[in-house]
C-alpha cells in the first residue's frame, strides 16, 4: 500500500517541483521584454501522474500584455508561487505520517 501512495505522492511533488520552477523562471522574466508567462497544468488525478503525465509547459493564454509584449503579472506569479508551495507542504506531511506508520509498525513488531 505505502509503495503505491508513496509513489503517488513522491511523484506530485516531482511535478510541483518542476512547476516552482516554471513560476521562478516567469518571476525572472517579468521584464524580459516579449516573454510570455508559462504554466504547467495540475493533473486530475493521481493516475495521471504514475502515467508519467506530469503536465507540460505552455504559454499562459489570456493575460495581458504590456508595452514592451511582456505578460507576466508578478501578482499572479506570488499567488502561485504561494498555491504551489501549500501544496508541496501538504504531499510533504502526508508522506511523513505515512513513515511514521510504517516506523510504528516497524517498532511494533520488533517488540512482539
């Protein structure tokens, strides 16, 4: 059981990671003139991710553009940078309470 959700979970963190990095390169960027921001969907699913489907990076549609052709909002970038960090937070914790059963029924049968 723990292989598989530990998979799962190991996995999404792989794609919020590369997402982090998406949304850096956008914050890097934001006076690039002529760079258009770019994101990485969030699968559906868990399934989606052990089929190896971990989103591609595309250009972010419908996002105005200034001046200069750049559509980066550093205010949306910090909103997702934000969304994105509470979600690897989050697949952190529940990979550590899984460890923490495994070491518990670990020690459990150690003392039995």
């Amino acid at each position: 059981m723990f292989e598989r959700a530990g998979l799962e979970l190991g996995s999404f963190l792989t794609h919020l990671a590369r997402r982090q990095e998406v949304i850096a390169s956008n914050i890097a960027n934001a006076d690039t003139p002529g760079f258009s921001a770019k994101d990485i969907a969030t699968p559906s699913s868990f399934a989606e991710i052990l089929n190896g489907s971990l989103g591609h990076v595309t250009e972010t549609a419908d996002l105005q553009r200034r001046n200069d052709g750049n559509n980066v909002s550093i205010d949306r970038e910090a909103r997702l940078l934000a969304e994105n960090t509470l979600r690897f937070n989050l697949v952190t914790q529940m990979l550590r309470g899984q460890l923490k059963s495994i070491r518990s029924a670990i020690e459990e049968g150690k003392s039995a």
